[in-house]
C-alpha cells in the first residue's frame, strides 16, 4: 500500500472524495501489519474520531482493495481481514489470541505437491493454524 500521501493523490485522480476520514483511515492502514477486519479498525478509528460511520470504514476498504492498494484474506468461516502488504506471502494464524503474522516461503513453486497434475494454479495460499510465540509460551 502507498503512503497516505500518495493515496490521496489516486483519490482525487479517480474522482473520489478524499475526506478526513479517509484520511484517518489511509493513516491507520498503512505499514500496519496486524491484518485488522472492517470491525477492528472501525473500533480504532472511532477512538481517533468519534463520529465516523462504519459505512465509510467499509466503502474505504472496498475503494482501496478495489485500486489493488490492500489485499483482502480470511481465514475459513471468519471475517475479511485486510492486508496492506500486497506482496506475494503467507499467513500464521494464533488460534488461541487471533495474531495473523506475516509469513513468507522461499521457493514455494518448488514443493514436492502431490495431485496438481494438470491444473495451473495462478496463485497459492499457506496458512499455518497455532499459537503464537507468547501464546505457546504461556
Ligand atoms: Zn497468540
Ligand atoms: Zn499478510
């Protein structure tokens, strides 16, 4: 994801509005690495700004997912996470404490996978279930 600065350029260059809400939320998307759903970082923008609507919240996500700026991720029945870092990587989820950590895998195309004969995947997703080191410690 780019920078707020840049973000609101793109806005504007599309013709959206860029109020200060957006602006907020630009502010707490970018470089967080926490995956937070629309309900999270709704929670945080409301302690910042009392007053803005999770309609907003939700239209900013969609605008940004949309213009490739955030990639959207879930994890089995849960809710939409939303991920600023759109490069290729892969995700630990702490089931006791819900941390979704960042993970990347070197040479992933070079697995031994059994049963992809003849399909072409166009991308892959690893997920490891667990807890997380403060969680395992405890
Ligand atoms: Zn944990
Ligand atoms: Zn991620």
């Amino acid at each position: 994801m780019r920078s707020p600065a840049q973000l609101v350029d793109a806005f504007r260059a599309q013709g959206l509005k860029v109020t200060p809400q957006r602006q907020l939320l630009f502010r707490l998307l970018h470089d967080n690495d926490r995956h937070p759903t629309a309900d999270t970082l709704y929670a945080q923008a409301t302690s910042e700004m009392p007053g803005i609507s999770l309609r907003t919240v939700y239209q900013t996500l969609t605008d940004l997912t949309a213009m490739g700026e955030l990639d959207q991720v879930t994890f089995g029945s849960g809710p939409a996470h939303f991920d600023p870092n759109v490069a290729d990587h892969h995700h630990a989820v702490c089931d006791v404490c819900g941390a979704i950590t960042d993970v990347y895998v070197d040479g992933a195309d070079q697995l031994a996978i059994d049963g992809l004969a003849g399909f072409r995947p166009d991308s892959a997703s690893i997920v490891f279930h667990g807890s997380c080191a403060s969680c395992a410690r405890t």
